[in-house]
C-alpha cells in the first residue's frame, strides 16, 4: 500500500493516504476502501507517522485522505498533522468529510488554522441514485446549504443504472457552483457494484476535455493521484 505520493498537475501537492478508525457512516454500497479501518490506535498512529514522515512541504500544500473521513483520525495523528503544517510551511490542506460531519467543519478548519479545501464524496447530485443505489446519507436540502460546509465534491462515474444525462448534469453543476471537484472513474472491487465499461467508455469520450480544467482533478484510475492499492 503506498501511503504518500505528489500531484504534479494543477494544484501541485503532496498527498497521503493514512489510516483511521472505522468510518462513522460505512454503509457506501459501493465503498470497500474501509477495510483500511482499524481499531488499533497505536497501528494506526505507526502506519500514520511513517507516511506524514515523507512531506517535505515543497509546494506548500498537503492533501490528506484516509478511508473515511478525517475526523475519524486518531488524536496524536492529527497533532502530527498540525505540527507539520507548522514546520513545513504549508499554507493549504485539502480533507475530506461526510455531511455527518457537517457541523463539526469548521471545529477542523481552525484547529489547522491555514487555508482548506473541504471535500466531500457526494458521488452524484441525483439524490435518488445517490441514496437508493450508492447509499450516501446526503440529506441536505439544497445546491446552497451543501456549499455552506463543502468547497469540493467527489464524483463517481461510470456505475451500472447511471445515465450519461445524469452524469452530464453532475458535472455541470460541479463546475458552476464549487471551486473545486474530483471526478472519479468506477472501478470494480469486492462489493456487488459494477461498473459500467460501455458508460466509461462514452464519459471517456466526451469528458475529455476535463483534464484541461483547472479546478477539476480526474482520477481516470482509482490510483492516479499516486496512493492506494
């Protein structure tokens, strides 16, 4: 598992995946990324450290993701994080919360004190895909009170039952009303979610054109942003 990687494109970073307690919502039909999750602290604190170990903070700014959302971290893991934003100089941190999480968004915000960028896994704005198939628990009730807590979302294409229209609109609506966005291309895994090649294939195709975007990071593989398994 390589735990810390750089994104030399765009919003050149340095990223690392670490390891946290189980996901408070862990009911993503998709997701199997929580068998990452641990209970034991102290593993996950060691596992944690070697990988914070490597930021160099030669861009000035860190993304950190973990199978879950960062509140799920483990206290001294956090403390490191912090420290090193200090001594490295970052002046930017992406991370990544569920809308669980909501109210306690800002709580993270000034405990690291710099610029964030708050991302969020939406997967799609079609509420009923998101919460019947994938399964979410994105309750919010409008575009406008998901950006009072989000500055980016995460989106998924490419999924059996999805419709090229549905993922068309996803990405406008990303693109007019977020400073930043991810679009993440379906990869099969060990949960009964399925990709959809033919789909993939077509976004592919017309949705080229978003490696040009600036504000939009697009993961054509689950591993381009050099993490993972």
């Amino acid at each position: 598992m390589n735990r810390y990687s750089k994104i030399f494109e765009k919003d050149k970073r340095e990223i690392v995946l670490l390891k946290s307690f189980p996901c408070k919502w862990g009911r993503c039909s998709f997701c199997d990324y929580i068998d990452d999750n641990s209970l034991d602290e102290e593993l996950n604190n060691r596992v944690n450290f070697d990988a914070l170990s490597n930021i160099t903070g030669e861009f000035g700014v860190l993304e950190v993701i973990n199978s879950g959302n960062i509140f799920e971290l483990p206290e001294l893991t956090l403390k490191e994080i912090k420290g090193i934003i200090s001594s490295k100089r970052i002046y930017k941190l992406y991370f990544e919360s569920h809308w669980i999480y909501k109210n306690r968004i800002n709580e993270m915000r000034n405990y690291f004190g710099i610029e964030t960028i708050v991302k969020t896994g939406i997967e799609t704005f079609d509420k009923d895909f998101r919460e019947n198939r994938l399964i979410k628990g994105f309750n919010y009730k409008d575009l406008a009170e998901l950006k009072l807590y989000f500055d980016s979302v995460c989106l998924m294409v490419g999924i059996e039952g999805q419709s090229k229209e549905s993922i068309s609109r996803d990405i406008q609506i990303a693109m007019e009303n977020f400073k930043h966005f991810t679009v993440n291309v379906y990869v099969n895994n060990s949960t009964k979610i399925k990709a959809d090649e033919k789909l993939i294939r077509w976004f592919q195709d017309e949705f080229y054109w978003l490696n040009s975007v600036e504000k939009c990071d697009i993961l054509w593989v689950n591993t381009d942003f050099g993490v993972g398994d």
